[in-house]
C-alpha cells in the first residue's frame, strides 16, 4: 500500500493515499517512509471497544479484520493505533518484523499493484499467515489495555498424584512472576490437570494466559477440556480455520504458528510439547513465542523428551525443572517390542504387508481393540490403509496433516466408529483414546526420532482400566532410535520405582 507523510500541528503525520486528497502529496510504499513515532494519546477521543478487542496485544495485516480503513486512520491520529513496518531493511539485509525472519534465500519480490512497485520484497517464512511486504504495514493498539476479569471459578473434582501435586505447587509459587520452568513429565503423566490451579490463579489475578503447542490436533483436544473447567472464563482457539481469532480471550489456546500476530499480549506463556517438531527446529516459531508474551511474563515448558539442550541446562542448574517420571494412574509406562517384518518398503512395492504385521491386523480386529498404526510417510498411507481393508472387515482408515476430513476422522476415532486407524506422525501427541494399542510399521524408517517413538508409545495405556495397552515397533532392522527410545521408557519406569 502507498502512503503520503504532511505535518499537522508540528507533528508528522501519515496517512493511506486513498484518504487524503491532496495532489501535491507523493504516495510511495509505506517502507519508504520515514520512521514513524506514535501519536499523542487523545484522551478525549471516542475509540472503538471492537477494535481495541481486535487488535490488543497482536500485529496484524489490514486485511485481518472487517472495520473501515479510515477508522484505523483515525485511531492513528489520536493515537490507539500505531502502523508498524511489515519486512523491513536494515544493514544485514531484511527482516520480517511479523515472524523475526532474516534468512535472505526466505524472501522473495514480486510486481505489487498495491504500492506500484516491480520488487516489492516479501517474506515467505509467513506466507501462510497473510503475505507481509515492504508496502504491507502491521497495525497494533496502543491505547488503554483490554481489563480482564478476576472471578474465574475452576470447576474440577478430581485428584492429583504425589508428583503432580508437587509440579502444580512449584507452578502456582512462581504466577506473577517473571522467569522459565519446566516441567518433564512422562506421555500420560497428567499435564494439563498439572496446569489447573496454576491458570486459576494467573485468570483471578487478572494476567492474560496463553497455552501453544506446535500441532493443531493439541488444540483441538485441549481446549473442550479448558473451557469445560473453567466455564465462566472467556477462551478461545486459534489455528488455522479457527473461527474464534477476533475473540479478546483471557484464556489463549494456540499452535505456536498464530503467534506469529501476537505481541507482548501474554502474562503467562504455557508451551506444551516445546521439543515437538516444527517448533523445536524453527528459529522463528521460538521468536513468535517469545514476541507473544510480555517482557516479565513466566514461561512455562512441557515436555516428555526435552532435548539434549535442555537437559544439559537443568542438570547445570540454568532451568528451573520438575519430574514427574510416573503416570498420574501409579502404572508402568509401556515398553516397545520390536518385531522384525523383513522387507517393508519392497513388500509394500510388491502391493503385499509383512507376514507378521498382517498377522497382528487380523488379530488386532479380531480383539476389539482400537489401534493407531503409525507410517513413516504420507506417500504409503494409502497404500498401506487398502491393504489393510483388504484382510480385514472391521473400519479402517488414514489421517495426515492434510486431510481435509482431519478433525472429523479424529473424533469417529476417539467415539470407535473407526477401529484402526493409519497415520503419520502428526498424532503422535495430544490425543488421548483409551482402549487403545499403538505400532509403528518401518519404525526402523531414519523420520522417527527417539522422542518422536517414545511419545507415540505413549498414547497407549493413558487409562487407569486399560494401563497395559500394546507397543509394537516393525522394523526391517534396529536403528539407534529405536535402541534409545525403549531405554528412555525403561529409565523412566526405573525413576518411578519400578
């Protein structure tokens, strides 16, 4: 977009072009600006409570939401609103001032009809988010801060164990503080219950709370679960399609991806499963967390496979951590067996399944049992899902990231209107189905890491009335992987006592 600047009352103004009638005002695209301080706040000025909702805490493109150009306008004049750079140039090269991207191969120009411009430079680390460019400004409220309320009842009688109970004291004594913990609690340990009394009473001393977690399918599971515990809180779900985006919720449920719109809006930042991929390995998903919650908030980390990372940081004692190495039931984590399939990939070719994995299918219908069938690529989900159907005559069906039938097949799943069901990695966390056993078909396949194996294994035995739920790892050969996961759930099972 083009922008004109022209002094008013001895103070620089800008405004979008379509706005001023003014000829001898040269539009140029908002980067080639000057820089741009905020406005005097106006008291006396009437502001809009529905964009204050829209905007507070957050960055967003003028696209994001519905309300007239010209109202943002004025907000900016009386100073609500400010416009902030989108990509901007400094004297390493770009940077993208939405998702902190200054990788040089990760922008890209193109011939803008917004701003005139042949090379308007654009970030594509974000594209999913909304394209943000040189012409593209971030707006963000600078005006009174959004009141919470204070009352927020927890609704919730159930009990914790010995070792959440003590995670949940550590957590409630450090709310309102500024600093990091974590928290390295086993799959099915009880996380989120960890988090009740802790949230209760963050929401009761006003401070705005946000939980992020890196897949979708985590916010899906958790926030019914959130928002049936605390019914008078307002709470919302972001990710992608998510309808609830302009809700000013006191409660964020969130995938670290939506973050990349927020800005110091949080007081406590809750990051569930902090070593799961995307966020593990993107630099910038780390700086939307980081961007999202305010200077002096306390940042939560939960994790069952933190990595080599963090562990060297809790045993040098810069992490502050608490272990919960039993599941909040008093029952040994599952521990894999590996069970050689021969072959797999040239079976699969050949339009066959390994003898002794057809052999468990066909058992596996037989039980009743519901099972998750782990493959190490969409490309064979297919495949490998007809062939199944073709043994078998209980419902089977796929799953991956996507899948437009994603969410629904997910809950057929969790009602057993679905017996097997074949997926990637993308359920290796968050979902919790009872009755449930797990395998791993190629698990020896180089994309299942060690804490990507240890946190499927987890999803079977969650219950207290089903804790023996079955791990199976087929394999054509052991891989370091697997050698490791099943030592990982071995020395856990050992550190609680078994």
């Amino acid at each position: 977009m083009r922008f004109v600047s022209y002094f008013l009352n001895d103070r620089l103004i800008v405004a979008p072009e379509t706005l001023v009638e003014n000829p001898d005002l040269k539009p140029v695209p908002f980067g080639e600006l000057p820089e741009i301080e905020p406005q005097p706040l106006n008291s006396s000025f009437e502001y809009s409570e529905k964009l204050q909702q829209i905007l507070y805490g957050k960055m967003l493109l003028l696209d994001e939401h519905q309300l007239p150009l010209k109202t943002i306008q004025q907000h900016y004049e009386n100073g609500f609103v400010m416009y902030n750079p989108g990509v901007k140039k400094t004297k390493y090269g770009w940077k993208c001032n939405r998702c902190g991207n200054v990788k040089d191969h990760l922008f890209a120009s193109f011939s803008c009809f917004r701003c005139k411009s042949e090379s308007c430079v654009y970030c594509r680390n974000c594209i999913m988010m909304g394209r943000v460019s040189v012409c593209t400004p971030l707006i963000s409220w600078t005006g009174p801060e959004v009141k919470h309320k204070t009352e927020n009842k927890l609704v919730w009688q159930g009990e914790l164990s010995a070792g959440q109970q003590i995670a949940s004291d550590r957590f409630i004594k450090l709310v309102g503080k500024s600093g990091e913990l974590l928290i390295w609690a086993v799959c099915g340990a009880g996380k989120t219950e960890v988090l009740f009394r802790g949230i209760e009473k963050a929401l009761n001393m006003g401070l705005r709370v946000c939980i992020a977690t890196p897949r979708t399918d985590v916010v899906l599971e958790l926030a019914p679960r959130l928002k049936k515990v605390f019914p008078n809180t307002l709470i919302t779900s972001y990710y992608g399609g998510s309808d609830e985006r302009e809700t000013p919720a006191q409660l964020v449920i969130s995938t670290t991806h939506q973050l990349y719109r927020f800005k110091q809006a949080f007081n406590l930042m809750i990051v569930d499963e902090v070593d799961a991929f995307p966020y593990s390995y993107d630099k910038t998903l780390q700086h939307a967390v980081s961007t999202a919650a305010h200077p002096d908030a306390l940042r939560l980390c939960l994790s069952a496979t933190p990595s080599r990372k963090m562990k060297k940081e809790v045993i040098q004692n810069k992490l502050p951590c608490v272990k919960i190495p039993i599941r909040f039931h008093g029952f040994l984590l599952p521990i894999p067996k590996m069970v050689w399939s021969g072959e797999w990939k040239k079976r699969l070719e050949r339009g066959k399944l390994p003898p002794a994995f057809l052999k468990w299918i066909k058992s596996q219908a037989v039980s009743g049992r519901r099972a998750m069938i782990f493959v190490p690529s969409v490309s064979i989900i297919e495949k490998v899902t007809e062939l199944i159907r073709g043994h078998v005559e209980v419902i089977v069906d796929f799953v991956h990231a996507e899948d437009p039938l994603r969410k629904d097949k997910v809950e057929r799943f969790r009602q057993g209107d679905i017996q097997l069901l074949v997926t990637t990695t993308i359920l290796e966390r968050g979902v919790t189905v009872p009755f449930l056993d797990v395998v791993i078909f190629g698990a020896d396949h180089e994309v299942f890491s060690e804490s990507a194996l240890v946190q499927m294994a987890g999803r079977a035995g969650r219950s207290k009335e089903d804790h023996n739920g079955h791990v199976l790892f087929f394999h054509y050969g052991k891989s370091l992987s697997m050698l490791s996961a099943i030592k990982h759930i071995r020395e856990m099972n050992q550190e609680a006592g078994f």
